[in-house]
C-alpha cells in the first residue's frame, strides 16, 4: 500500500501503542504524527482508532451522520428486529445462528486481555513509563486477540439446527521477550467468556516463532526512532544539502544547538501556522520496511526517508522521495544497540557507517545529487496534493444519483454482535470484518441453501523494484491489519446516497479494542443495463423486447494502509453468482529520481512522474479463501479445458480408439476436455488452455442429469512473476497460484502467517504449499485459495493519485440449476420482498443508518 505504505513514524507512537496510558497526550500525540503522515502502518496506534472522528476521517470526509431517518419513503412499521417478509427464506437461517462467526466486541476482548494477562503473566500496560516508547523487547507481551474460528463440523451442524452452539475460544498471540530464545508465542484459550473452566492452551513449541519475526509495531517504530534519529542526526549535512535546508534532530539533540536557519514555519495538527525548527521531526519522516536478509535469527529493517512538505502532514510525503537510506540490526535486545549500516546516498555505497558516508560526501570523492526543490522557499507542491485545485466546466450541477424509490430493499440484522447478516432477494450472508486480514464473509446462501461456508479476505501483497536498497521494498498487508486499517466511509462518495452503513469493533494489536463507525456499507447497486434482454423482432404477437435491469447487492469496506487504498466489494447477483473485485487508489510510492545523476538506473524499474520523482513497478496481489459448499459440504473438483484436437483425442475417454468420421474433411476441431485432479493442486489460468475450475457436489444433478456445480472463475488478473524460490514468493506461496484447490482442514484456516513472515519471509511460518500435500480432491470438503492482482507500471496520471483500478473473480453456478436463474426477475424489477431497516434504537452496540 502503500504501495506504499510503510510505517511509520516520527517516533511518536510508542506513547500510544498502549491506549490505557495517558489518554489526553496520546491523543495529541497521534494526530500531530497523522499530521506527519505517517502513522496508520503501525499495527497496535491504539489512538488511532477511538476518539476523533473527524481526525479519523481525513480532512476532506464529511463526517455528518444522517441518523435514523428511513431512506426516501421506507416502509412505515420498521422492526427492530426484522423478521423474514417472505417464508422463501429458510427456518434458522436468520440472525441468531452465524453471530458464531462474529470478532470479539471491546468488553469480550477486555476480559480476554485481562484473564491472559494475569494468567501468562504479562507486562500490565498501565507499568510502562509515561514517556517511554512503549513495551520493551525484553518484556513479556499480549501482541493480538483473535477469535478462533470453530470448527467447521459442530458449526454446521448448528447453523443447520442439528447441533449445539459452538463453544468459542481465542487465539491469542504473546511476545515473550523473557524467554530464551525470545519468541512469538500463540495459546488458544477457552471456553470464553472466561470462567472457571477457561484453560489456556500453547499452539507453539517455545522458540518456534522467533522473536524477531514481529512485524513493524510500537516495538521497532517506538523503539527504533533512537537509532533511527542517531543516523540521520549523524548526517545532518547531507539532509541539509537534499532538502534545501532541513534535518532531522528531534529527540536526539537539542535543536537550538543546530546552525541557521532558524525557524520555519510549518502547520500544526490543527492546520494553524506554527513556527518550527527546520530539523525538528516534522519535515522528515522515515518509514521501515524489512530487508530480505538470509539469517532468520536477525531482524533487519531498511529506513528510507522522505521530505514533508511545510511539514503538513498529508501523504504528500510519499510523493517527496529522498535518495538516502539505510539498515537497521534491529537483533538485539537493548534497542540501545541496534546498529545502523549500508547507508547509500544517490546509489552511491554502500556505506559501513554514517561517518564513512559523511566523509566521502565532505571530501568530494561521491557525487552530490541534484538538489531537489522540496525546501526552497515558496515551493509549491499542491501538484501532491488532493486539495481541489480547478473545476471542469460544467462540473456545477449535481450529477446523477442512486437512490430506491420505495425504501431499500435488503434487510440487515440488528443484533449486539459485531458481525451482521444480510438479506437481498434470496441471498442470506453474515458479514464481520477480521482486524487483520478484513472482510469475511460466513453462512452464505441462496434461496435456503448454503453456496459458501465462508468467502474471506487473506492478505493483500505488495512487491516493488528498483536499482537502489530503496527499490526493494515489500508489503503483506495483513501484518499491518487491513480491518484495522479500514476506515468511515464517506457517504455518497466512497458508497452511493442509498447505501446502509455498519460500524464494528476491531481488535488494534496491543492497543485492544476500538470501534470503528461506517466502515462496511451494503447498497443495491444499479448496474444501468440489462442481466438478460432479447428484443423478439419476428413475434405474432408483435416485436418487443424482454429483459431484466441488473441489480447488484454490494458490501464494500475500504482499507487505507498508509498511502494505499484498498476497496474491497463483494457483489451478489440474481444470477445467483457473486463477484469478487479489489480495486486500488490512493498514492504511489515513489523513489528520488535524478535525471542527470546515479539515479537514472532506476529507469527500467519505474516512470518518472515528476520533477524529481519515479515511481517504482510493482504489484499487488489480493488472496482469497473460498470454501465452496455446493448442494452440502462434500464437493469434487473437477476442469473442463478446451482444446484442439482429432476426433481421437476428443472421444478417448468415451469411446477410445474412434477414428474422425467420413462427414468431416478437416481432422481437427475444438472440444471439452473433463479431468478430475486425483490430489490436491495448485493452478495458473492459462489463455491458450481455457479452463472452468467446477466444484461439483456428484450426488445431486440437475435436470439434466449434470452434477451440480459452482465455478471459480478469474477475471483479469497478473501472477506471481517472482520465481518459486524467492523469498517472497516463499512468504506468500499462495501468489503462485490463481486457484489453489485443498482438502477442508480446521487447522488449515489460513493461507499464510503475514504477521511472522513480513520479517525473514523465506523461512515462513505458514505455507500454503504446505496444504498441498497429496490428499483427495473428490467427494470431500474443499477449499479453492484465490489470487487476483494487477502489475502496476506507473504513470504519470497516477499523480497525485492513483485512479481506481483492480482486479475481480466470480464464483458461478455451473449446472447448479435448470435454467437460467435471474428469469424470475422480471422486467419491471418488481420487488420479489420488501423489507424495512431495522430501527437503531435497539441496537446498542451499532450505531448505523442509511441516508
Ligand atoms: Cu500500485
């Protein structure tokens, strides 16, 4: 994301990392880093959630709340509790069964936290000194609280109404900086809510998750800033000469000892003027990647830095790229000794020390990049950033809008959960959003029946090139939390005018747990043209024209990680098949570009997009896991490729040995080539090969004697280009594949472990490669592991933004039915039910409504 994301910092988080600190300050705190641009990445900025919705929201979103007010003429007598207006909808499958789904709320995290942290003996936050940068690397940790999805067998057995509700337990993730080795430690614990018959239960051997696989968090950013501001105070000069005048010294020296120019002026967190050395913290900020170094007992991170523009904060920064970066031996336990080495300066190094880099750029023996203009004075930089700068002509009426005449026409459940169930035209589905990997869905069915246990976001993936250190920078998305990253939508922009909106509680690493509000809306998306038509010209009765309007039932969310947007829709269609589209925005990462200079080697590795500026090529990668249930949870997997070939290639499995027939004169032709993979596989789509990947259920057929099947199919989409022994392709071995097609595992939940393996990524903790392990793909539950993605090639109209594009999949009936299933919408899309929104007023935990 951030394409560009990073991480972090300014060094202001460690304050907030631990939100029962001092509240006030911290507060103040986080929104001058905001102000900095940089904190979102950081896993565990407890503050950056709770508290000011405005601040939360940007500059530029309305935050107004259009309260409970039923959308355009709703029906009059709305229940709190919507009942089914249609006895189409199955007994059970309502509201009260898929909660099991549900993340916790803040009070169940609460009271897990505070069970663990008596139980395994954890630093209590409320010891960490005021001032400090947080939890120590030495100390022991809660890190994250995650439910601990039930097992499939007892959760179907209670969604169906043939077994007892789950009991539930967490998945709780401790850094254990007292053990030796230090280590990541997971327990499941349980049955909740906590009570005497609540055990915790260690899911690792000691040592097994090494300590210095922790992803960025309040631990290296809160932390690291020391080392970090030794380095660059260490380089003043050279900062002095690539900006034009500004340095970084906070918190490291007094900066009233640095030389003239005296004061600038900059914006504080409120946008008023403020007077401001030019080497305080605001004009820099660094961000932290990890470097793809070999040893797995090391932590190595890489501090690239950029220029903030008059210090306001905005993600300009990552537009204002400096040619200067360096590593950090982030190993050792005394975060005092963590070592900065490899600086490189215009491609130019690297560089053992500071002062080795300090002396050759004193005496002349490295060249000096052009001196961008980031810090003359008047530098205008508004080409960075999203203030409105001109309208089109014409652009002064309103434009067209979305709206339902009658009322919306989904019902949503109104519960105290944190997850919610939906109904849309004979769709049902549960919806929670994950802190870590975002959107999942649970329990979703069409017309009574189940279609997919769960359709979940995994992890979005992100690798960049470049000639420098400062090319080679990666995201896995989940390691920084893409729930938890998710934030307000802002109404009629990101959703249309009839859209719902839901808040949830997600859980913030070790900040806890926070409510988000408006982070997930649902809407009827009018498609403005047909999902069937026929226009009958030779009829008796007359020519016409019959058809259908296309309608979508959409639940979208948006996470921003640092620079990167990421809007996730999961579209349901009266075709009965749903669409799956990721689409991305926000701004580019970017790299200092010299045209003259050592950087014009970075050409073949991005596009120049400003003066001195190249954004980098990249990827982004967006894995999903599909957990098909067609006609019941035992599926087989089968391909349908079409080929050319002879008549005796086509009729080998149906009559072997048959020779083309006397009525043809061209021996070759197209046909259908059925398989049925005997184990577990992993595919890439190829063009010259097209191939449908079914997931049939071979004990129910339809009227035609076919067996019911559902398909995964990919939309546009890119690979993974990166070869299978590439530490990265290791770390995420789910981008090998566009369908991974695996044997249904509760152990087997999840198709990686981001959160360990952003650090020292080829030594993964989880593989999905390892899934594919030889076992039966027929008449069993399966599992199809999707990815979709995109290269992106810079351009200059990505600047300052990104403009939305993505990459999509469906999911499909594929003989599941007779016909064709959106016939029974007619053409005047008449209402199949209605139904109301709830009323909020019973719903204690939501604050939600529509427009
Ligand atoms: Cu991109």
């Amino acid at each position: 994301m951030p394409d560009e994301r990073g991480t972090v910092r300014n060094g202001l988080l460690g304050d907030c990392a631990w939100p029962s600190k001092n509240q006030a300050s911290c507060t103040f705190i986080v929104m001058v880093a905001f102000i900095a641009g940089s904190l979102y990445m950081v896993p565990g900025v407890g503050n950056v959630i709770p508290g000011d919705r405005k601040f939360l929201s940007g500059r530029h979103l309305s935050t107004a709340h259009s309260g409970t007010e039923p959308n355009g003429g709703a029906c009059a007598s709305c229940d709190a509790d919507p009942q089914p207006a249609s006895a189409k909808v199955l007994d059970g499958a309502w509201a009260p069964r898929s909660h099991i789904f549900d993340q916790f709320t803040i009070e169940e995290a609460d009271d897990i936290k505070a069970y663990v942290t008596d139980t395994l003996r954890l630093t209590d936050p409320s010891t960490i000194p005021d001032g400090s940068p947080g939890p120590q690397p030495t100390q022991d940790i809660l890190y994250r609280i995650e439910p601990m999805p039930p097992p499939k067998a007892a959760a179907v057995a209670y969604l169906d109404g043939h077994g007892p509700e789950p009991e539930r337990f967490a998945h709780v993730i401790t850094y254990r900086g007292t053990a030796s080795p230090r280590d990541i430690m997971e327990y499941r614990v349980g049955p909740l809510p906590v009570s005497n018959t609540t055990t915790t239960i260690a899911l690792r051997a000691p040592g097994e998750i090494p300590f210095v696989k922790h992803p960025v968090d309040s631990i290296s950013g809160g932390w690291g800033q020391e080392a970090v501001g030794k380095g660059a105070f260490e380089l003043k000069d050279i900062f002095l000469s690539m900006t034009g005048g500004y340095c970084y010294a906070s918190w490291v020296e007094d900066v009233s000892d640095l030389p003239e120019p005296s004061n600038v002026t900059a914006f504080d967190a409120r946008g008023i003027p403020v007077q401001r050395h030019p080497c305080d913290w605001t004009f820099l900020s660094w961000l932290e990647y990890p470097v793809l170094q070999k040893d797995m007992m090391k932590r190595v991170a890489l501090i690239k830095w950029q220029f903030v523009p008059e210090g306001r904060g905005g993600e300009e920064a990552y537009l204002h790229p400096l040619p200067l970066s360096f590593k950090m031996d982030q190993t050792d336990p005394n975060p005092s000794l963590w070592r900065n080495f490899d600086f490189e300066y215009c491609h130019q190094g690297p560089f053992d020390t500071a002062a080795a880099l300090l002396e050759a750029f004193s005496d002349g023996s490295i060249t000096r990049c052009s001196a961008p203009a980031f810090g003359t004075p008047g530098y205008d930089y508004t080409w960075a950033t999203t203030d409105p700068r001109r309208l089109r002509a014409g652009n002064v009426e309103p434009g067209p809008r979305q709206y339902s005449p009658r009322g919306l026409r989904f019902a949503i459940s109104s519960t105290r959960h944190t997850g919610r169930r939906f109904r849309w035209f004979g769709w049902e589905g549960h919806v929670t959003l994950r802190g870590d990997t975002g959107i999942a869905l649970h329990d979703v069915t069409y017309k009574g029946r189940r279609i997919l246990y769960e359709l979940s976001h995994q992890d979005m993936y992100v690798s960049y090139s470049g000639y420098g250190g400062d090319g080679q920078t990666f995201y896995l998305d989940s390691a920084f939390g893409i729930g938890q990253n998710t934030r307000a939508l802002k109404r009629g922009y990101d959703c249309p005018w009839n859209s719902a909106y839901l808040g949830s509680e997600l859980q913030y690493g070790t900040a806890g747990a926070a409510r988000q509000e408006d982070v997930i809306c649902m809407f009827e998306d009018d498609m403005a043209s047909p999902t069937w038509r026929h226009t009958h010209v030779g009829d008796s009765r007359g020519p016409h024209a019959d058809g259908a309007r296309a309608v979508e039932f959409v639940v979208r969310t948006v996470a921003t990680i640092g620079n990167y947007d990421y809007m996730f829709d999961v579209r349901f269609k009266r075709d009965a098949s749903i669409e799956v589209k990721v689409t991305m925005a926000g701004y580019m990462s970017t790299l200092f570009f010299d045209p003259g200079g050592g950087t014009r080697r970075d050409t073949p590795f991005g596009t120049r997009v400003h003066t001195n500026v190249l954004a980098n090529l990249h990827d982004h990668l967006s894995g999903w896991k599909v957990d098909l249930d067609v006609a019941g949870v035992n599926n087989t997997f089968l391909t349908q490729t079409v080929k050319a070939g002879t008549f005796a290639e086509a009729l080998k499995d149906v009559d072997p040995g048959a020779e083309a027939p006397g009525w043809i004169s061209e021996p070759v032709l197209k046909y259908i080539s059925t398989r049925r993979p005997d184990k577990e596989v992993g595919l890439v789509m190829n063009a010259s090969q097209p191939t449908v990947w079914q997931f049939v259920n071979e004990k129910e057929t339809n009227a035609w004697g076919m067996p019911r099947g559902y398909v995964i199919q990919s939309g546009v989409t890119t690979a993974q280009l990166l070869p299978p022994q590439h530490p990265l392709t290791k770390a995420a071995a789910w981008t090998k594949y566009h369908l991974a097609v695996t044997r249904s595992k509760d152990n087997e939940y999840r198709s990686h472990a981001s959160m360990y393996d952003f650090f020292n990524p080829a030594d993964a903790i989880v593989n999905l490669d390892n899934y594919l392990d030889g076992e039966s793909v027929t008449n069993t539950d399966l599992i199809g592991w999707v990815t979709i993605g995109v290269q992106h090639i810079p351009r200059a109209e990505d600047v300052p933004l990104i403009s939305n594009f993505g990459a999509n999949f469906y999911i499909k009936p594929w003989n599941y039915f007779d016909s064709m299933e959106a016939i029974d919408t007619d053409s005047d899309d008449t209402d199949e039910w209605e139904s109301c929104l709830p009323d909020l007023e019973g719903a204690k935990t939501y604050k939600w409504s529509f427009n």
